[in-house]
C-alpha cells in the first residue's frame, strides 16, 4: 500500500505562529492602527516641516473613510493660510519618456539649489482590481534620499486623466509644510491630461525623439496646455533625431495664437540619464514665472484654478452623496439587473434613480 501523499498544507502543519511572526510587533501596529489621532498636534507638526506629519495628513485627506472627513477638512483649512507660496509644476508623456528620471534629475538640480521639491506621483490603477504599482519611490530610488525632497506615490483609481482624486489637497499640504516647488507627475497613457493643467502654473511635456508623432500624432490639446517641450533622451544616435523633432516643434508651435499669458512656450532638448539640458528648462520656468507674475496672468490662473476646483468638488460631493445613499444602492441593483433582461434602457434606468433622491 503507497503511502499518502502529503499536501503543502499538510507538510506546514505545527509551524506556530511565532515562528513565522513577531506577537509584539503586530500589538504595536493595531495600537497605532487605533490611536485616536490629534488633529492639532499633527497640523502643528506638519507646519514645522515635519515630513511624517505631512505623509500622515495625506493618509487622512485621501482617505474615504467618513471618519476622517471632519479631520481632513480641519487639516486642510489649517495649512491653507502657509499655503499658495511654491512653483507648481506638472509633468507629462507618454510611458517610457523617461518622466521618472527626468524628476529624480531636476530634483536634484533643484535640492543643489536649496530648494525643497515635493513631488506627487500618481500611479495607474487597475479599474478592475483597483490595484496599483506605486513604484515611482523603487524608480527614483537615489531622489528618494534626499534630505530636500519628499515623494508621495497615489493611485489614481477612476480620476480623470489619472489624476489622484485629492492630489488638490494635497498640494496645499505640501506646500504649508514649506516645500518651494511641487511636482505632479501624470500617469501619461493617453488620459485627459486637462486635471493636472487646471492645479499647476507650468505644464511641461516630454517627448521622444523619432517617435513619429512630432505633428500628426500628438493630441493639439496637450501641445497647446503645454508651457514648455522637453525632448528627452536626446544623447548618442538619438541627438541628431532630437534635433529634428526640436525643429518640427519649434514649427508647429508658431502656428498656435498667442497665448494670454504672453509667454511663448519652448522646445528644449535634454538627457535626463546624463544630467544634461535640466538646468536650462529649470530657467525656462522660471522666465515664466516672471514674465506672467509682471503681467498678472500668474495669479489670474490661481484664482481661475480654484473656481474650477469649487465646481469640481461640488460635482464630486453630489455624486458621492448620490451613489450612497442606501435607497439608491438598492435601486441601482435592481435598474442593472433589468437593464440585462432588456427590461429598461439606460436612460429610463437615470431617470428612474434619479426622481428617487428627492
């Protein structure tokens, strides 16, 4: 008679728990996991420049717990007065321009400088399994050690052109804990890339050189948000192509209409992998932000950004108030089931749902 075969389960059996893991360690993390958390110490904290503090409040105002609503609007009223006082700059293009190495570059660049960087890096998700990388701290693994800079990776989840739903709030913690220029960089896959333009006041695009799409396959809306093109990984064989898409660009550009601001955007050639052309779009902003603090145009975006932000939340706080109401949940349930059967249609399902809010 053959002996039973064992199982992987079976061949574990009498491992304990201790063997395998630390008891202590998990009481101290469901103790901390618990504590009840001081609003006003960790506000205090984050207004000394206190990065744990600052990375806990993000916790919180990213959170969709209703718990921490109360605390994360607290928070976020608190440090808005320290607020508003950075360089805000958005970064986009396509994967594999190199966004990662180009921030950990000019993060540097800046930190030599004395400045202190924040850079909000927002991560695809899965919209089916919600998952996401969040690999932009294993990316800029030497940026991540700097003193000077602080890097928050975010799921975008749903958020229109990958944008973290409160990377709006975000900002504002970052720059009361007194961090001189905030960095968002996008998800760049082809998303709506208007989100990050409405909460930066420079929006910078990466581009590839020889790519095949210097005029025909970019999108025009990108190219006229845009304050400024970066030809990256324009070194060895690629520099002579750089330099013709430099050319294309620069071409394409002049026939855009003047802009508002009064600022005409550039076309720059760099190599972030060689540390080579970072200094000189570091100055390309700030002409620009010279030139449209002189004219007004600086400040005429903010508020414009924030009456946009108002309209967005409002949207944002109806839709959330909406889907979870229990009645509508329920509803929802059913209207889909009947939509499968060819009961209803999708409009009839709308219209139905929404006479049951009031």
């Amino acid at each position: 008679m053959s002996k039973p075969k064992k199982t992987s389960i079976q061949e574990n059996e009498g491992v304990s728990i201790s063997e395998i893991t630390n008891p202590e360690a998990i009481e101290r993390f469901k103790s901390r996991r618990n504590k009840t958390i001081d609003v006003d110490d960790l506000i205090s904290s984050l207004l000394n420049k206190n990065i744990s503090a600052l990375s806990r409040a993000i916790t919180i105002v990213e959170s969709e717990h209703p718990k921490h609503t109360a605390q994360a609007s607290a928070i976020t009223k608190a440090c808005l007065p320290k607020a508003n006082k950075s360089i805000r700059i958005g970064i986009t293009g396509v994967p594999g321009v190199g966004k990662s190495t180009f921030i950990e570059a000019f993060g540097h660049h800046l930190s030599r400088q004395g400045k202190r960087i924040a850079v909000l890096a927002i991560d695809p998700s899965s919209s089916i399994t919600k998952g996401s990388i969040l690999g932009d701290k294993t990316r800029m693994e030497d940026l991540v050690k700097n003193k000077n800079v602080f890097i928050r990776p975010s799921a975008s989840g749903n958020s229109l052109g990958g944008v973290a739903r409160k990377t709006r709030e975000s900002i504002v913690l970052c720059e009361a804990a007194g961090f001189d220029v905030v960095i968002i960089e996008t998800v760049g896959v082809g998303q709506s890339e208007t989100t990050v333009h409405s909460m930066v006041d420079f929006f910078l695009l990466l581009k590839l050189p020889g790519a095949g799409d210097e005029l025909q396959g970019i999108k025009r809306g990108i190219i006229e948000m845009a304050d400024a093109i970066a030809i990256n990984k324009a070194d060895g064989d690629n520099l002579k192509k750089a330099k013709v898409a430099q050319t294309d660009f620069k071409n394409a550009l002049h026939l855009y209409p003047n802009n508002k601001s009064e600022w005409q955007p550039q076309v720059s050639l760099c190599s972030a992998l060689n540390k080579v052309g970072i200094d000189a779009i570091w100055q390309q902003v700030l002409d620009y932000v010279q030139i449209t603090s002189a004219n007004h145009y600086f400040n005429e975006k903010r508020h414009e950004q924030n009456k946009y932000w108002l309209i967005q939340t409002i949207e944002s706080q109806l839709k959330a108030d909406f889907f979870n109401k229990p009645e509508i949940k329920a509803a929802l349930k059913e209207q889909l089931q009947l939509l499968d059967l060819n009961k209803t249609t999708p409009f009839a399902a709308a219209e139905y749902l929404l006479k049951l809010k009031h």
